[in-house]
C-alpha cells in the first residue's frame, strides 16, 4: 500500500512541474518525445510563456491512463538529453 501512495504522490508532484524547451532538437528521439518537442516548440513559437505544466501537455496530446507514465519516461529521457528542463512550482 505504502509503495504505491508514494508512486502516486511523486506522479502528482510531476504534474505540477513545468517543462521548458532549452533546444529544438529531436535527433534520435521516439515519437512521444518528438510530439512532445514539437508541442513545446509551437507553444513557444509566437510569443508565449516558455513553460508548460506537465498537466497541459498530456491534455493537448491526449494522453491519458497507462500512457502518462511512458509520457513521464519521454519529459525524463529529454531532461537527461539536455533538451527540455524540468523545474517543480
């Protein structure tokens, strides 16, 4: 029980973060992670904030169920990429 209330608090504290495009890069990443940069990008594009809350991105790409932790996974391999930056509010 204890295992997965912490799985689900730190699934909570990950939505509340903001994700910030540092380069507009998408070699050799996967289709999630390329949607994702893509999303940040068009966000970005005309003016905009330069962060997006974890939560806006799984609601315009969908994302829903089983797929948030493989969205989670793709936000985490394109912080260790240096291409998004992953800051908590």
């Amino acid at each position: 029980m204890s295992e997965t209330r912490g799985r689900k608090t730190n699934e909570q504290t990950l939505v509340r973060t903001i994700v910030v495009l540092i380069r507009n890069t998408t070699w050799r990443c996967g289709k999630l992670e390329k949607s994702i940069v893509k999303h940040l990008y068009k966000r970005h594009e005309n003016f905009g904030k330069p962060g997006v809350s974890v939560r806006d991105i799984m609601q315009n790409l969908n994302i829903t169920g089983e797929k948030k932790d493989e969205c989670l996974d793709a936000l985490r391999r394109l912080e260790k990429r240096n291409i998004v930056k992953i800051m908590p509010l």
